[in-house]
C-alpha cells in the first residue's frame, strides 16, 4: 500500500470519525483502522502494522500504557498522541515510552498533518501549545548534580557566601555554577532562575 497508512484510536466516536474523514482527504494519507480503547490499539497495531498509530491519552486501558504493547506487536509503528489533555505529567509520560509525538485535540488539520509528516521523517513533534514545558524539562535535565544542588539552596533564599558553606565549596566555585544555570535556565538573574527552578518543581 503507498502512502502514510495510519491507524486512530479514540473512545469518542464522532472525533474519531471526524478526524478519519480529514485525514482521508490528504494526498497519500491512508487510513488502515480506527479503535475505542488500549487493547484495540494494540489488536490494530498487529493487524495493520501502519506507519502511525495516532493515540488519545484517556482511552479505556489507557492510551500511555498502551505504547509499549503497540511498539510490541509493531516495532516500526510511530505513536502520535492526539489528546485533550495539556497536563505535563500526561507529555512527558508520553515521551518516555516512545511516542513521537504530542498534539492538543482543537489543533488544526494543517497542524495535524505537519505533525505526522514530521514524525515520519523521525523527529518528534509537540503542540505549540506544550513546547514551552517541554523546553523547560529538557533545561532542568541539563543541569548537573552540583548544580541542581546550586539551584535548591538559590531557591531557599540563600546567598552564594551561605550555599558555599552548605556545600563545602568556595564562593567563586558558587558563581561559576550560578553562571552556568544562568546559562541552561536562560535566565537574567539568579532571582528568575529561582522562580523558574521553584515553578517546575511544583508543576512536576
């Protein structure tokens, strides 16, 4: 079969359809299956073993349980998310059992469509929308142990003098690290990277 093949599973049957029927319409966009819940996912991933498996977070069985089941029955299959849920918990969850993608239901079709050729091609794709917070967790995982140690204490209110002697460390080896999370934060001032340091803390 030529094309993209694709698979949508959905347990809201009037979304499903409308996006089947939108997809449908794109040049060499094929779609192969469509399903209500993890199991069926995973049934279609087997049957029809499409290029994309496009994924609702809240399916019954759960839609991010059931990417390791699907990459089990289809390794080449790529899982697109396309969920209603904006909860940051719900994407990174998603993208570390592989998916490939993240798109907000109420994107456009033209979104939709960028999404999946992207995924196609091998890179991963993520809703506007969600990219700040994405952005933000790939900062925080760049910091360094000592670092993040750093942060916490800038965080508590200390000064570099008072988070020196928490750590054993000189004061000049405190501004260094402070340069560098300054840096990866891509923040001004110690202040707003405390801000943002303390805000994803709460948020994760």
């Amino acid at each position: 079969m030529t094309g993209i093949t694709m698979a949508i599973v959905d347990d809201h049957p009037l979304f499903r359809e409308g996006v089947s029927r939108s997809l449908s319409e794109i040049q060499d966009f094929v779609v192969v299956g469509e399903g209500a819940s993890a199991a069926e996912a995973a049934e279609l991933a087997a049957r029809h073993r499409p290029d994309i498996l496009l994924l609702d977070v809240s399916i019954p069985g759960g839609g991010i349980d059931a990417i390791s089941d699907i990459a089990a029955r289809s390794p080449q299959t790529k899982v697109l998310m396309l969920t209603a849920s904006e909860e940051v918990e719900a994407l990174v969850a998603a993208l570390r059992r592989k998916a490939m993608g993240y798109v907000v239901k109420g994107s456009g079709s033209r979104e939709l469509a960028e999404a999946i050729r992207t995924v196609m091609g091998g890179a991963r794709f993520v809703s506007p929308t969600m990219r700040a917070a994405i952005n933000a967790i790939d900062k925080r995982a760049s910091l360094t142990r000592r670092e993040v140690e750093v942060i916490d204490l800038a965080a508590e209110g200390l000064s570099n003098k008072h988070i020196g002697r928490r750590l054993n460390l000189k004061e000049k080896t405190i501004k260094h690290h402070m340069t560098e999370i300054l840096s990866k934060l891509g923040a001004n001032n110690r202040t707003e990277a405390a801000i943002r340091w303390r805000e994803g803390a709460d948020r994760g």
